[in-house]
C-alpha cells in the first residue's frame, strides 16, 4: 500500500530527527502558509473589484477627487467593531493600506504635505491615513499647495497654528475645497484638504472658519478654537452645520 505523507511530513521530511516542539512550530507554519494564500486570493480580488468602483454610478465625478470619506468612515466603523479590542490598532492601519491600494487602481493618490513644525508627526498621520500607495511628497508653500488641490490633482495635509493662515482662504480664493480629515488626536494640527464632493464628507465635527471668538457666535453654536488671523477663526463645533453655509462651515472630520 503506498505512503501518503502527511502535510506536516511535507514540511519536515525527517520527522524522526525533530523534537515535538520544531513539530508543532511546523504545524503553525504550515497554517499560517494557508492563510496567507487564502488573504493573497482574497486581496487580489479587491483590487479587481475596487478597479470597477472608479466607473460605477454612484463615484464622484466632475472636478472631484475619487475620494469618498463617508463610506471609508462606514466601513472602518463596521471593521473596527467587529475586530476584538486589542486587534483594532492593527486592524484600522491593515484596512487603511488595503483601502489606498484599491484606490490606486484608479490612479494613484498625490498628497502634498506642509509642516513646518513636526513634520514627521503630519507625514505620519497623512501615510497612515491613505496608506503607502499615495505619492507623498513635502512642500514649502501652503499657497500653492492650495492652488494644485483647487485644480483636482490631489489633496493637500496642511498644519494649522504654523505661522500661515491659509485656512482662511477656504472662504475665498479657495472655496471649492473641503477639509475632509484631521491629524494630531482631538485637536488635530494638521487639516487634509481636497475637491471633495460635499455629499461624500464624512460624519462627524464640522470645521468652520468665521470672523469671531473660538466660544461661540452668540446663536448657540459652540466651537472649538485652532488658530485666529486678523479677527478670523479656525474651529471644530458639533453642531451639524451645512458647508458653505452662512456660519462659515469649510468641511468636516470624523
């Protein structure tokens, strides 16, 4: 009757010469082997799918960016919960790269960061947030940044309270752009911004730049300050404000 090796005999072709553990670590091995056939299959199939995303109907169009931080903020929602606790840092920084490739299959993401303080803080939370597939690159001058995402060719990660008010021009010469994420923990020191689709923004605290204090406009909206300019205000407010509305709103971060 023939021999029919075993997988682990497959692995370790001299079972008589190893002990149980190298046995066992073989065993491991050989599954982890498994899975990460079963993760490329798996991978590669999203790309496939994600390459399709880009012509569907319902992706942005026009001047807009591909982006769409509403359904990655739904989607990594969803992940996140049902990823156990002590997983989910992994988890979010795994989906954030897996996201980033797919999106690079409709072309590959250009990001423009300017930081002049703690450059190495802005570029990271910019990498983890559109992951390793986006051409990064740093820039010297937020104008201009400001002025190649106006004109579609990406998103620019701009630091706040560095010495440049750039924000303010998002109510004027750059009132096509939207801030669509922040960088820096609860109150973020660098803002992404891009031609963002306002129906694509995420959920969560609204960004507004106005002329007043960082307490409030007297009409009960509270804000969180970030930087003043001249007697104008970068602030974060929970108040579900529409953008480009007459409170000053530019956009919003989850």
């Amino acid at each position: 009757m023939p021999h029919t090796k075993t997988a682990l005999q497959q692995v370790w072709p001299a079972l008589t010469d190893i002990s149980p553990e190298h046995m066992a670590l073989a065993a491991l091995r050989h599954e982890i082997d498994l899975l990460d056939d079963e993760l490329l299959a798996l991978f590669q199939r999203r790309l496939a799918i994600a390459a399709r995303v880009g012509q569907a109907k319902d992706a942005p169009a026009g001047p807009h960016v591909k982006l769409r931080p509403d359904r990655e903020q739904r989607v990594l929602d969803r992940v996140l919960a049902q990823a156990e606790p002590h997983n989910q840092e992994a988890v979010e920084s795994l989906w954030r790269q897996i996201v980033g490739w797919g999106l690079a299959r409709q072309g590959r993401m250009k990001v423009q960061v300017w930081s002049p303080i703690e450059p190495t803080r802005a570029f990271d939370g910019a990498r983890l947030r559109f992951g390793a597939a986006a051409d990064m690159r740093a820039v010297r001058d937020p104008q201009a940044a400001l002025e190649w995402a106006s004109e579609g060719h990406g998103v620019a990660v701009l630091a706040v309270n560095a010495g440049d008010p750039w924000w303010t021009g998002l109510r004027r010469e750059w009132a096509g752009l939207s801030v669509f994420d922040g960088f820096g923990g609860e109150t973020p020191s660098a803002l992404a911004v891009g031609r963002i689709d306002p129906a694509a923004l995420p959920t969560g605290r609204r960004v507004v730049v106005d002329a007043g204090g960082d307490a409030g406009d007297g009409g009960g909206i509270r804000r969180r300050g970030l930087d003043t300019h001249h007697g104008w205000t970068l602030s974060l407010t929970d108040a579900a404000l529409p953008v480009g509305g007459d409170e000053g709103c530019v956009g919003a971060i989850p």
